[in-house]
C-alpha cells in the first residue's frame, strides 16, 4: 500500500514538472524595441550665420544648449551657415529624412523653404523663427524685441551730445523697420531733439560691411551707433572714433568695452523646451508665438557704467510699465516722418500693424528702399 501510494506521489511530481516545464517563459525583449526605448527624441536648427557669430546665430545656439541641458531624453544637431536660398530646402530635406521630429529654422528667409518641405513631411513639427506662414506641422515664432529696443533708445537718447545717432540696418522688411522706430521713439522720449540716421547693409553678418556703414555714419556726426546685425563691426568702428555702441542679440560688451552702453538681447532656451515637450507629450498645436519681455524671451542687456543714473531710472521705469502690462511702445500718439498722425492718442498699434511696418515714425532720416 505504501509503495502504490509512492508511486502515485512520483507520478504527480512528475505530471507538475512537465507542466511548468512547458509552460513557455516570457519572451525577452527584442533588441529593436529595447533600442526603440531608449532612443532620444532628434530635434535640429538650421542658422543663416555661423554659431561663432556672436550675435543672431549664436543666440539660438545657446537656447539649442539650455535644451539640451533641460531634457536629457533629447538629442540635437546644428547645421549653420545655411543661405536664405534653395540651399535651405536642402539641408531641410535631409534633417527631416535623418529622423528629426523637430526642426528650428531661425532665419526670415527659410519661410517658403519650410513651408515646401513641411508638405513632403507630415509627421515633423516645424517651426520657422520670424516668419508668418503657417500649416498644420508648421509653427512660427518670434519675441517683441521692440520693447528692448525702445529701452535702448532711451539710453541712446540720454548719450548723445551730437544729437545725431547711427542705426546700421539690415533689411528692409518690417521686422527691421519695427526695430528702428521704437528704438527712434525711445531716443525722441529721452531727448526730442535728437535724430536716428538709417544706413542699410542688405546684410546679416558681414562684419567688414557693417563696420564701413557704422563709419559712415560715424563721419555724418553720429556720436552713438546701433545696430540690426549679428556683428560686432559696427560696435567696433564706434569704440575706435570715441564714440558709444548699442549692441544687438547678445551682451556684446567684450567687443567694445569703452563704447558699449547695452543691447536688446535674446533669451530662446525656455521657449525650445516648452516647445519640444509639448511635441512630445502631443500637446502641440501650430500658433504664430510673439513673445515678449514678460515671458523673458527678449530683455535689455545689463547696463554698463556708462550709462548714468539718471537714463537708468528712466529705463527701469518704462521697463516697469511694459512689464505690468500698463502701456507698450506702439501707443499714440504717433507720426511719421512726414508730420503726418499714424496712431492716434492713446490708441495701440495691432500686431497686424506692427508686423506690416512699411514706414518710419517721426525723428527717423533716411528711406526704405522697395
């Protein structure tokens, strides 16, 4: 009785064992879906100058760094020096076909090139800095960089003893054309007897160019210099006659440190990050952004010892009222250079208006050419 209870026992154990032995086990991971997993999410730029540039390129490149920094499940890649030309389409092209799933095209002249590629990639989130085009997968983006530039006039303004002041500009479409008139508007609150000579280069970075323009109208009896570019030239050329700089982009000051007063500046990293995670979480939506000082994309460098107090106080004050959103620099009344009234007292120019400037307030001496 005890062995056939034995041998019952045995058959069990052995009837368990064949069970769990063919049981099959789960199945590891393939390599593909491991590496899958740990993939990073590819996102690149294009930039119209060299990243070394100091200027326009190299601000986006330090906001292409932050994000980097901010989200380490990111992977990016930079191709620079690209022409505002069908070369663009190109490099588009190939960023899209390496797999990228966002592409930041910083520069005006990418508009149509973008919005070409975009068609052939439904699946990548472009964004094109500057522009007005949009799709579905294509976003623009831009900051109120004229809220700087009038800070930064105010302090021209206060500087100039020749009343004449130089702005080096690039091209004349409307967002260089913004820039000018509210900088003229802050140098005309500081000091309304001042005026603001135009010389345009047709140029974003030509350091040699920029720099002869800046000495040209240094020679006129300019006795401060602002600038549209991505140089240093025009900085540079002030420093070596005496005279005082206002930069652009970036803090500039090491280029010119007797002559630099201070520089409406970029800020993009925050707005690359905000961007990118709402891709990736699926939470993007095509939008034409225009952020502002308040959102901390454009700002007003640090001013140096150069300037006086008295154009600090008045800088932080209107600093203050843009910032509290209380008044911004395209308020009435407003004329052009011909006398005539534009914006009427106490109204405010529509960012339709503003992005379609096509002429030039009142204080401003020179002509857009068309």
């Amino acid at each position: 009785m005890k062995k056939r209870l034995l041998w019952i026992v045995c058959i069990a154990l052995i009837g368990v064992l064949m069970i769990t032995g063919c049981t099959p086990k789960p199945a590891p991971a393939a390599p593909a879906e491991e590496a899958k997993k740990d993939e990073k999410m590819k996102v690149a730029f294009i930039y119209v100058g060299p990243v070394g540039d100091a200027g326009w390129s190299f601000s986006h490149d330090k906001g292409r760094e932050y994000l980097v920094s901010q989200m380490p499940d990111v992977e990016t890649t930079f191709v620079e020096s690209v022409p505002e030309g069908a070369d663009a389409e190109r490099v588009l092209t190939e960023l899209a076909e390496k797999g990228n799933k966002v592409i930041f095209a910083t520069s005006f002249g990418y508009m149509d090139y973008v919005e070409n590629v975009a068609k052939k990639y439904p699946d990548v989130t472009f964004l094109h800095c500057s522009g007005y085009k949009t799709a579905e997968n294509v976003g623009t983006y831009f900051g109120r960089m004229y809220q700087p530039r009038y800070l930064s006039g105010l302090v021209a303004g206060k500087k100039t003893q020749s009343n004449v002041i130089g702005y080096v500009a690039a091209f004349p479409i409307p967002e260089v054309i913004r820039g000018i008139n509210a900088f003229a508007l802050g140098v005309k609150e500081a000091n309304p007897d001042a005026v603001v000579k135009v010389v345009w280069t047709n140029t974003w970075y030509d350091p040699a160019k920029e720099k002869e323009a800046a000495k040209s109208l240094l020679d006129a009896g300019a006795d401060v210099i602002a600038q549209h570019q991505d140089t240093p030239g025009p900085q540079q050329a002030a420093e070596e006659k005496g005279a005082f700089s206002i930069g652009y982009n970036t803090d500039m000051s090491q280029f010119a440190p007797k002559a630099y007063l201070t520089s409406p500046v970029w800020n993009w990293g925050p707005y690359y990050v905000e961007t990118v995670k709402a891709v990736q979480e699926g939470t993007w939506k095509s939008e034409k952004y225009w952020g502002s000082m308040k959102d901390g994309v454009t700002q007003l460098a640090p001013m140096t010892d150069l300037v006086d107090a008295e154009a600090k106080a008045l800088v932080e004050a209107k600093q203050k009222e843009i910032l509290d959103g209380t008044w911004d620099v395209f308020t009435g009344e407003i004329k052009d250079q011909t006398g005539a009234v534009r914006v009427n007292a106490g109204q405010r120019m529509t960012d339709e208006e503003m992005l379609s400037f096509d002429w030039f307030v009142e204080g401003v001496e020179g002509t857009i050419p068309k």
